[in-house]
C-alpha cells in the first residue's frame, strides 16, 4: 500500500512541479488525466509489460480503468516537450558544478543483421538507435537526453541537449570525439567550460591548444559515470526498444530515463511469485 501511494504521489507531484495542465488537451475528452497517463507508460516500462498487462496492472495495484488502446495513443501522441519537461523537473539541484556528456545504442526489437543475411534478404534493415544524455556527475542523474534513428555527428547534439538543461552545468565532460572548436566556443558563451581531450595533431583553435597543453585528466576521468549509468539503465530496463514509431520511441525512453531519476524501482514486485504468474510468465 505505501509503494502505491509512493508511486502515485510521485508522479502526481512530478507534473505540478512541471506546471502541466491536467488534460492532455483542452479540447479533447476529460476522462483520464495526463499524469495518469504517463504513470501507465512509465510502470510499462519498469516492469517491461505489454499495454495489455499495463492496463491489469494499473487496475489491481492502482484501481484505474483505463483501456489499453488509450496507453498505446498516449505513446504516440504526447509530445515531446511534455516528455523534457518532465525530466527536467526530476533534478531539484540549484547548480550542477560538472556535468558528463557521452552517447550510446539502442538496438531495435527486429531480426538480426545475421538472420537477414542468412535467409538473403535484399532490403535494408535498420540499425540501432543513437541516444546522447547529459549527466549530473554528484547526483548521478540524467539531466537532458535525446534520441535519434539516425546516427549522425555527435557533436551537433549537444547544443540542443544544452539548451533543454534545466540547470546550465558549470563544467561539461567529454570524450575525444567531441571535440570542436566551434562547439567549445559555443559552450563558453553560454556559461559552460567544456573539458575534451584534443585529436590528434590538433594545430586549431585556442581551446584545443589549452586542453592539448594543459588537460587535467584527474577531472576528466570523471566522465566514466555517463557510461556507468548508460549500464546500469540498460540494466534495469533492458538495451532493446519495443516500439517501432519514432514517438513511441522517445515516449519509451524518457520513460525510462525518468523512472530511474526518481529511484523508482520495485524489485519486491518482480521477486514476488504473484507477480510473476500474473503479468511474466506463465
């Protein structure tokens, strides 16, 4: 009974501290609220359900009748600035001294490029998702994050990453492919100092030369936490996405990279026989 009303209120308090509205639309039907919603996209991805155990989740543990179609059109037409939101009103620090920036994959739930091969198939398939997060380094938390279905240059991500940051970070950790002039020039405008190992036989820009000549690689290593808590996300949501629309996608992810900041785990549901022959396996 706590863990339910643990989740219930922090989620609840999640979308006033975001300044939300309670509907989804002003025009549209007034039967679930928005929070409501989003606590049954996020226990979808916690506990790894389908929609359809969603719903016989949401309506045991939380005694909301919701449809499984209404979760699934929620998914895809929320918005995403809804889903930012959101995430930002997860870090309550004032100021974020140093911050960690680095990007990973996430494969998508189809056949693998092997089994393509083998059975000769001619056309394309698709490759993994590219995911690229700022991290809090103290409070271990994601602060921005974002995905793409086409991997491109990392380095263009992070201004718009930056700008989506609730709290600007002071000092912002990188690794070597990172490293732009344009870009160290860009967060220094806007009241970030960026630490990123210059390449090789970089002969450009002053603040390549500054981190060439004067890197302090005892702040730098640092940065490992990023790929720390990419492990453990992918740990305790798994590393593959379910969906296959590119807003259900983004929905799938923020779910997960919100759930971890508010430390919402329930592991005494997943270790416990009910819930297994309920909603896992049978």
């Amino acid at each position: 009974m706590e863990k339910k009303e643990r989740l219930d209120s922090k989620i609840h308090r999640l979308f006033r501290h975001a300044g939300h509205p309670r509907w989804a639309h002003r025009m549209g039907p007034k039967k679930f609220q928005t929070w409501v919603l989003c606590l049954g996209l996020v226990i979808k991805q916690v506990y790894q359900l389908s929609y359809r155990r969603s719903m016989r989740f949401l309506d045991e543990y939380f005694s909301i009748g919701i449809h499984w179609t209404t979760l699934q059109k929620a998914a895809k037409r929320l918005p995403k600035r809804l889903w930012q939101s959101l995430l930002a009103a997860t870090i309550t620090a004032e100021v974020i001294p140093l911050a960690a920036a680095d990007g990973t994959g996430l494969s998508r739930n189809n056949a693998s490029e092997y089994y393509v091969r083998r059975i000769d198939r001619k056309q394309p398939i698709h490759k993994a998702t590219q995911v690229i997060a700022l991290v809090d380094v103290e409070q271990r938390k994601f602060i921005a994050g974002n995905l793409w279905t086409h991997a491109q240059g990392e380095t263009r991500r992070i201004p718009q990453l930056h700008t989506k940051c609730k709290v600007k970070p002071e000092v912002l950790l990188m690794d070597k492919g990172f490293d732009a002039e344009w870009l160290h020039q860009w967060l220094n405008e806007h009241g970030t100092f960026s630490v990123a190992p210059a390449r090789k036989n970089c002969r450009r820009g002053n603040h390549r030369k500054l981190m060439r000549d004067c890197m302090d690689w005892t702040l730098y290593w640092q940065r490992n936490i990023v790929e720390s808590l990419f492990s453990a996300l992918k740990r305790l949501f798994g590393s593959t996405l379910r969906c296959n629309h590119i807003k259900t996608q983004t929905a799938e992810l923020f779910c997960r990279l919100i759930a971890y900041n508010i430390g919402y785990r329930l592991r005494h549901f997943l270790l416990s026989p009910s819930f297994r022959n309920i909603y896992i396996g049978f």
